[in-house]
C-alpha cells in the first residue's frame, strides 16, 4: 500500500526536517512504496537517500502556497496514487494544514507523533506528546485513512539508499484571498526551526547593546538566536526571534538560555529540547529545575569564557 509523505521547501531548498520525514516514512511503509511530494524544490532527489521511492515536485510560479492550496495538493496525490497514509512534519505551517488535509480525506490527524505505531486490536496506536511536552498519550487510529504530524526531532535521519525517481506534477490550485506584498529574511544565519542548537538570552542581558556575545556565541556553534517574550516585547531583538509558548517552539539538540528566569510560557515552548543549559546568577531562578546542566554566574562574565574556551576546543580540533 502506498505511502505519502510531505517535504516542506523554502528557497527551493527542502528544509532540514526532510531527511527525518523521508526516514520516518520509510520505515512506517515497511517494503511499501513511498511517495514524497514537495513544491518548487530543485534538490528534491536528495530525500532517495533517507528511503523515498518516487517524489513529485510540484513547480508553481507562487513563492509559497497558502495552507488551503497546500491541503489540496496533498490530499489530491494521496487520492491519486491509493495513499492510505500521509505523513507531515509539526512546523507552525503544518499544524494549520494538517487539519485541512485530514478533512478532505475524512481521515484521522494524529499531530506530535514521536514514534512508529504500536499494534492494539488491529488498530494503529500512535505515542505522542502533549501538554506542551510534559507528558505522553496514546491515540488508537480507527480510520481507513490517517494524517501523521511526526514531532521535530522525535525520529531522527536514517540513511537508506534508493535510486528516487523525480517525477515534475503540475496542478490547479483554488484561487486565495491571501496576497504577500513581501518578506524580510535573515540571510547567513541559522534560522529557529532549522538549527540543531539555540541560544536564547533574556532581560539579563540588561540591553540590546550587549547582544554582541550572545550573536558571537550563536556563531561559534553554528546556531540560532533567540530571546524571551519581554525581550522582544521591548524591542531589544525582533520577535521572530521570541520563543515559548507565545512564541515559537523550539525542539532542538540543545538550547542554552542566558538570563532567562523561566517561566512556564517559556519552558513550555522549549520542553522539547533534549538538553538544557541554563546560566543565571540567581540560583533559585525556575529555569535550573527545568535544566539539564546550570551554571549560576554573572553572564557577562559566564559567555566570554565561554566563547574562549569552545574557540580554542574547536582550533584544536580543525
């Protein structure tokens, strides 16, 4: 039976989270053919390496499909090639379009899935996380058809060699009500959703102009910026940059939180993180309960030493 999986794009590039899609979709379909459909990506034959059989590339003079048009194109392929499953990912865009998707095959969406189902009474049972990654549910898939949101980093990229074939699809989408007249972009950083590490600092940073070594840090390791709500809500950093609960999630290897208090709006954004690191100079912030290694010390003097000391490991190492 065959097997469906979506591959989020961004200037024509399938995003990071591909690989772990493509692998998770290989090994839920078990020997079954796997289907990938992505839109106007030109590396799209990159996901033959983590198991995709057949991946077709939707070419659209559109920079990006509304999450309407973007339902239809997915549950139109899966009509069109038998999919009885369709695996998403959990960025912000396809937790709006999974429920669409779902709607139009009369399928079960199951979002948050850390992992390939269990059996129960013939039914599918799907493990996945919720309230805000403290806890995990068991939901039993009684529908012929279902809709799979696999949480970030929940499965991991499995290299599994096939010769994909890349097949170019056109489509007519319904016409939008929703025009863009533009976006700004960070060009040269790694961006939240994609980075395997975050750095994130807060109102102990006591000012935009201090910043400096969070940015210098971020680099040293190749990751993201991020910042508390009250930072963006004063302006320091933008607010695309904000995460927690409010914000934006983050699920990474490793977010480092510079002084942040933690509270529960943020903690719940960044719970799916695998390893926390926390430096505050007040030991009884809520944050070092939440952490998994916390160093109480003055930023300011915390960072630097720090920066020094991952140059230096990173020279000798070159």
């Amino acid at each position: 039976m065959a097997l469906l999986v979506y591959l989020e794009a961004e200037d024509s590039k399938l995003k990071k989270s591909a690989a772990e899609l493509a692998s998770y979709a290989a090994a839920l379909a078990n020997g079954d053919k796997v289907f990938g459909l992505t839109v106007n990506a030109t590396d799209a034959s990159d996901c033959g390496a983590y198991g995709v059989d057949e991946i077709h590339v939707l070419e659209t003079a559109a920079t990006a499909l509304t999450a309407e048009q973007t339902a239809q194109l997915i549950a139109e392929t899966a009509k069109e090639i038998g999919a009885k499953t369709v695996v998403i990912g959990s960025s912000a865009d396809a937790k709006y379009f999974g429920a669409l998707v779902a709607a139009q095959l009369e399928a079960a969406y199951i979002p948050n899935v850390v992992g390939l189902p269990e059996t129960q009474d013939g039914a599918s049972l799907y493990k996945r996380s919720v309230f805000t990654n403290k806890g995990f549910a068991y939901t039993k898939a009684t529908t012929e058809t279902v809709v799979i949101g696999l949480a970030k980093n929940a499965f991991g990229a499995q290299p599994n060699e096939k010769s994909v074939q890349v097949v170019s699809m056109t489509a007519t989408l319904a016409d939008t009500k929703v025009t863009s007249e533009g976006t700004e972009k960070a060009s040269g950083k790694a961006t939240i959703a994609d980075a395997d590490i975050v750095v994130s600092a807060g109102r102990g940073l006591k000012g935009p102009e201090n910043w400096g070594m969070i940015e210098e840090l971020a680099e040293v390791l190749g990751a993201a910026t991020a910042c508390s709500k009250p930072v963006s809500d004063m302006g320091w950093r933008p607010h695309g940059e904000h995460v927690g609960q409010t914000g934006k999630p983050v699920a990474t290897n490793l977010y480092i939180a510079i002084g942040i208090s933690g509270a529960i709006q943020h903690l719940a954004g960044i719970n799916a993180s695998k390893v926390k690191v926390v430096i505050n100079n007040d030991p009884e912030a809520p944050f070092f309960k939440a952490a998994d290694y916390g160093v109480v010390g003055d930023a300011f003097e915390v960072v630097p030493q720090l920066i020094e000391k991952l140059k230096n490991f990173k020279a000798q190492n070159a």
